[in-house]
C-alpha cells in the first residue's frame, strides 16, 4: 500500500510544480516553462505507467502499459532535456 502513496505524491508534487511555473512565468522565463511542463508530463507518465502495474491485467492495461512505461516516458525526458542542451 505505501508504494502506490509515493506514486501519488510524486504526480501531485509535479502537479504543483506546473501550477508554479504557470503562476511564475516570469521567474521561469529562462528555464522555458514549455520545456519544464514537457519534463513534468514525462515525469507524470512514467508515474502513472508504474500505477497500471497495481491492478488486476486486463486488456486494456495491458495495451496502455507498454506506451507510457515504454515510450512516452523514457522518451519524452531525455528528448526535452537534449533539446535544452542543444
């Protein structure tokens, strides 16, 4: 029961983080806060992927599983953060 609470609290916490930076755009003006709610977006996709793990298979789950845990998030973080470098 505690992991699934950690998972919770990590896509609250990115939650609040975008609430910040769409509040704060002019703080976050040299971050990119398209790039920063890109990263968040991974970051809530990955979290959401692991909370598909939790119930009973179905078809459905195990349809979605695979293209959050397996593309959009490991994907969508690196991608935003090397176009930042770039």
């Amino acid at each position: 029961m505690f992991p699934p609470l950690i998972r919770f609290v990590g896509i609250l916490y990115s939650l609040v983080v975008i609430a910040i930076i769409a509040a704060k755009t002019d703080y976050f003006k040299y971050q990119t806060p398209a790039f920063c709610y890109a990263i968040l977006v991974g970051t809530i996709l990955g979290y959401i992927s692991v909370i598909l793990t939790l119930p009973d298979p179905t078809t459905g789950l195990c349809t979605a599983q695979p293209w959050l845990w397996g593309i959009f998030s490991p994907l969508l973080l690196p991608f935003t953060l090397f176009l930042i470098l770039a």
